[in-house]
C-alpha cells in the first residue's frame, strides 16, 4: 500500500498497476483499490497481488513490465508499506 506524493496520481497508478494483469506471467490474480476514506491515518492505494506460490512471487518482483511500472510508482509514492503473506 502507497501514501502518494499527490493523491490526485492514485487513477493513473491503479490503471498502471492493474496493466501488469496478462503482462506478468507470474502474477496470478490482482486487486487495486482507491481509498475513500477522509482518516489521517488512511494510505491512498493498496495492490493486492496472488501468486500460485513463492517461486512465482520472486519472479514477478524481477520481471521487466513490473519494473518498468515499479519505476513510475517509485517516483510517485511519499510511503510503501508490503505484507507478504502465505495463505
């Protein structure tokens, strides 16, 4: 989940992040969400991607398209918070 530089990139960057959906073999299903939320506490957007296991999940975080939008989001995040987790 991101707290960005401005709000107002949060469209561009969920169209971004969901472009990875067909273009990263690796990246099994994923979700992107706006906050609505007027908390100070709120981020402005959260990826949640799923992996079929964690061989997948290494590969997507070295995959090309990824890092491309990985360099966009770079510029326009203040914050990045990640859980890893195994269901």
């Amino acid at each position: 989940m991101w707290r960005l530089n401005s709000s107002n990139d949060a469209a561009e960057m969920k169209t971004k992040l969901l472009s990875m959906s067909g273009n990263v073999s690796s990246l099994h299903h994923i979700e992107v969400g706006i906050n609505k939320s007027k908390s100070l506490q709120a981020f402005d957007i959260v990826f949640t991607g799923t992996f079929v296991n964690w061989a997948a999940l290494r590969e997507f975080e070295n995959d090309p398209f990824h890092k491309n939008i990985g360099s966009w989001v770079s510029n326009a995040k203040k914050e990045r918070y990640v859980v890893d987790y195994e269901i």
